[in-house]
C-alpha cells in the first residue's frame, strides 16, 4: 500500500492490458518467509544496480490462504480435516519510503491503484485480481464483508 495525495493506493503489477497480481512469488525450499518476500520483491522491481536497491521494510502478515488440494479454490483457513496442505499463500503488508526506485520489467506495468476505485466495486476487481487476492483485499478493506 502506498499513499497518494493522503490516499492509500495498493501497487499492481499488470500483464497485458487485462490482468493484474500482486508483487510475489514462491519460497525456495528451506527458504525463511521475509527473506524470500524480499528476494522476490528485489527481483521483480529492484533495480540492477545496487546503490538503487530498494530497503524492503516487510510488515504484518495480512492475510493467509490455504489450499487443502490440486483443486484451484483457496480457503482463508487450512480446513481441519486436512494435515498437509498444498499451499499456503501469505499476504503482507511492505512498508515503503516516501520515494522509492523501482525497475519494472518492459512486460509489466506498476499500477497504483486507489482504494476508492476497488472498494465495493466487484467488476473493477474482477478485471484486475484474482479470487484470493480480491477476497483478501476486501476482508482487509471491509472487515464485516
């Protein structure tokens, strides 16, 4: 998240002209959680130069989401049937300072995209995330949703 005119904005990456994710990635195997957030997150709008490298400040987890099998659907809770999930997806909160430099791949497009633009607004979210992350967004945006 990052503020604009005393605005909270999420940052986008867009792929093409209909599709949007969030900065991320997989761990390597062994790999400590932050430490893999940010090697992702260097890796994808870092600079290759390294006095431009960005000091990632990686927040509070925000959200969780388990997927108990192969199937596509996530659950914001690993079911308690289930012991060894297939995937655990983690959302955090990276703390940003008041400037920044990013390189963004010629492929992709960094989006800032205003709260107001996809809070209740079901189609704008549609377009542009994906089911896990637009049902984390809004639980962290609407608590009683």
């Amino acid at each position: 998240m990052v503020q604009e005119h005393n605005h909270p904005h999420i940052l986008l990456l867009q792929i093409g002209n209909t599709f949007c994710k969030l900065p991320g990635g997989r761990l390597k195997p062994g790999e400590n959680e932050i430490e893999g957030l940010k090697r992702k997150l260097s890796s994808k709008l870092g600079a290759n130069s390294t006095a431009h490298q960005p000091n990632w400040q990686i927040g509070e987890c925000v959200a969780n989401w388990w997927r108990p099998n192969f199937e596509t659907v996530m659950y914001p809770y690993c079911p308690p049937h289930i012991t060894k999930p297939k995937e655990c997806k983690k959302l955090f909160m990276v703390h940003l300072p008041e400037r920044e430099y990013f390189a963004v791949p010629k492929n992709l497009k960094l989006l800032a995209v205003p709260l107001f633009e996809l809070y209740d607004n079901v189609q704008a979210l549609d377009n542009m995330l994906s089911w896990n992350e637009r049902k984390s967004l809004v639980r962290r945006l609407n608590p009683q949703a």
